[in-house]
C-alpha cells in the first residue's frame, strides 16, 4: 500500500487528470475542469509524472497457471506476477492444478505463504475434490479466495471431477454464493472419439470437439440453474456456447471467459516445427469458429483472460501424447484488448468492461474502475505507441521464455503499472 499523487494522465473519456491514491486507494480524480494536470502535488505525498499516457484500471486475469508447486521449472507466482505486471495485469487468479492439488487448507497456506513476494494481487482458485466440500468452505472464507474451479473433463494434471461430485460441489457453492469456475468438457464425449483420430496436434480438435464442450456447458448450466450458481465458464471456444448461455435463463448470473488465443488462433495455424506448442484445451478451432468467436467479443462476452498455462519448449516437443497442454501469455492479455480497440472493434469503456470491471462485478472485488474509494490499481498506456510483440525491446518475460505470437504488430502499450498505488512495473526502467 502506497501514497502517490498521480500527475498529468489522460482519463478514459479524453480529459487530463491527476490522482491522489492514498492507502493503496484512489482518494480523488482531478480533471482538468477542476484544475487537473496543474494541480499541485499536496506536500506529504510523492509525485510521479503521468506525461499524459492514458490510465486504465490494472487488468483482472482470474485463469492463469502459475505452476507453483511442482512445476516451478516452468513457472513461479514470482516469474509469473512479474510477466503480468509487465502487461498490465494488477490481479492474477491463479488455478488450482498444480502439485499438490490446491484442494485443502494446507495447499491454499502453502500458495499464500510464497504470494506475499509477488508484484501484484494473486487469488487462488481453490480446486474441487471428491470430498472436500468442508475445505471449500472454510477457503472461501480466507482472504485468498473468490472461486471455485471444477474440472469437467480430463486436462494437464488434473483427471476431472466424476458427476455426482460435481453437483454437491454447485449445490454447496450456491448456497454459498461462491462463484464456479468450470473447465467445460465432457468426459465420456472425449473418450467416445478416442481411436476414431490419428494422435497429432492437427487432430487435438477433433478428439476434443465442440460438441464435448456444449454437452459440458449444457450441463453446467443445468446444475447452475437447479442451485442458484453463480457460473464463470472457463476458455469458452465458439459462438454456439453464447447461445447456450443466452438461451439459458440465468444469463445475469453467468460470467462468459475467452481467452486470446481462441481469438487470435485456429486450427489453420498448427503447423511449424514444434506443433505440440498449440496443443491446448479445450482447442483451437476452425478457422469460421474464430472469426465468429472475436466478432462476439464487442457484445456477447463478458471478459478476457489468458490460460497462461506455460511449459518448456523441451515439454512441447514430446511426441503429441505426451506433450502437455496449454499455451502461455499473461503479459499480452491487456496488449492485445488494446490492439482491438485500436482496430475500433470496441471502445474505451468495454475495453475496460473486458480486462477488468466485468470480473471484478462477479467476484465483488473492488477494482475495475477509474473511481475514488477504489484500489489504486492502474496501469498507464501509451494509446499510440506501435511495437511488435517479442521483437525489439519487448522480451517474453514469462519464464517458459516462449510465445507463439512473436512478430505480431500492435498499437497501444502499457508503460508503467501501479498495485495498490505503488509503481510495481516501468518499461525500460
Ligand atoms: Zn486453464
């Protein structure tokens, strides 16, 4: 927690600003109409120059794979935090598949003991099991958690959660009125296509179709509807899960998650030496799944995050089954929001909407806004600013040290992020 007088930024509706964060909050706006960018620094507080960059509330990204424990050759909450502060990203929730399993109270203490380094919010998703519904209980009550995950189907390290489990898991956080994160696939769909595909990364997406997706949501939504559920369906891959969603009657209550590279990526681009690095579930899709998905982002999606899920490139060149799942990119979640709204798919106001106010609603966290009593969680961006993505001065920092869209031209960069009203990242600094 920090004071800071924020001098000299663009707010999101054009007009200069400067901002006084005191306590890790943001205690006043003052826009240029009252003042603003001339305003003097009151005594007792450090000032930092916003040179005019635009602010925007940090980015929320509730679905990464920080790998700590077990997998810390991989990925840290350290090396992970920093990749996200380096794009913008103030909170971080971090998902429960790591070794051990974050299914007890001594796994979620272990995760919280070694966050207390890290440079911006971490949130632990803490995992459904067989018989932990106590556990659950008594998480959801600490500090660290704000959700539930639930694998329906099999994923990288975990085997997913038999139905009956499944339900007491809902019906429990209904009554709760803690949210369900859901990895949605459908186990015996999954298993029906085994042996009818060859085994490469071309045909990852038919041994996990769209169809074993939808049965999944289908279900979801069922158990969401018959328990009084908050949903947050997880890494949604095609327009056909919107009209579900829509179609479902609980529409207020569900939290719709895409993630970039089922917007940048189909299966038009599994090719190259090490295929296995699109190997990702649920998939890449078709081409035409694609394009329909990020035309839905400007309406129909409620926010993005990125499934960071890194693994070395060793990991990634293993023969396709045993090469794990998961495609890294904490760091270009916000970079990437820029870009579309550089294209003009959207404006400021759901561009923010997408990073970080909508999640921020549905897990009632207080962030996601440029409002004084909010934390001071921000992120300063050069709106014109055009670079390419891992080229140049822009370095993968996520410690897998890959990323499969390097070359990428972007316009619009965050340059300097503040947690909690303390400058935690400066690029170039
Ligand atoms: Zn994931």
């Amino acid at each position: 927690m920090s004071d800071l007088f924020l001098h000299d930024v663009r707010l999101p509706s054009g007009e200069r600003a400067a901002l006084e964060l005191r306590g890790g909050i943001i205690r006043s706006i003052h826009a240029s109409g009252s003042g603003g960018p001339g305003l003097p620094a009151p005594a007792d507080l450090p000032r930092e120059d916003g040179r005019g960059l635009l602010v925007l509330p940090g980015a929320i990204d509730m679905h990464v794979h920080f790998r700590q424990p077990g997998g810390e050759h991989k990925e840290t909450l350290l090396t992970g935090a920093r990749a996200a502060v380096k794009g913008g990203t103030t909170t971080c929730g971090d998902m429960p598949n790591t070794s051990p399993h974050t299914t007890t109270l001594a796994a979620l203490a272990q995760k919280a003991a070694l966050a207390a380094e890290a440079p911006c919010h971490l949130l632990f998703n803490f995992g459904a099991a067989p018989e932990n519904l106590l556990d659950v209980r008594q998480a959801a009550a600490t500090p660290w958690v704000r959700a539930l995950k639930i694998y329906m189907g099999p994923s990288t390290g975990h085997g997913g959660l038999a139905p009956e489990h499944t339900e007491a898991h809902f019906r429990q956080a209904g009554r709760m009125g803690l949210p369900v994160m859901v990895h949605a696939e459908h186990i015996e769909s999954i298993a029906a296509a085994e042996g009818r595909f060859p085994h490469d990364a071309r045909h990852h997406a038919d041994l996990r179709s769209i169809e074993a997706e939808l049965t999944a949501v289908h279900e979801a939504l069922r158990m969401a509807r018959d328990h009084g559920t908050k949903l947050h369906l997880c890494h949604v891959t095609s327009a056909r899960v919107l009209d579900l969603v829509e179609a479902s009657g609980i529409r207020e209550r569900v939290f719709v998650e895409v993630c970039p590279h089922h917007l940048l990526l189909s299966t038009a681009d599994i090719h190259g030496p090490v295929e296995n690095r699109y190997k990702v579930n649920p998939p890449l899709r078709p081409e035409p799944e694609r394009a329909a998905l990020l035309a839905a982002l400007a309406a129909r999606i409620d926010g993005l995050a990125s499934d960071h899920a890194p693994h070395t490139l060793a990991e990634k060149r293993l023969p396709y089954d045993e090469a794990p799942s998961g495609i890294p990119g904490v760091e270009y979640v916000l970079p990437f929001a820029l870009a579309w709204w550089a294209e003009g798919r959207y404006d400021l106001a759901r561009l923010i909407a997408l990073t970080s106010g909508n999640v921020a609603r549905f897990l009632g966290l207080n962030r996601g806004a440029l409002e004084p009593g909010r934390e001071a969680d921000l992120v300063l961006v050069d709106p014109d600013a055009r670079w390419t993505l891992g080229a140049g001065d822009d370095r993968v920092a996520s410690k897998c040290g890959w990323t499969l869209y390097a070359g990428t031209p972007l316009r619009g960069r965050p340059l300097v992020t503040l947690v909690g009203g303390r400058v935690v990242y400066r690029h170039g600094g």
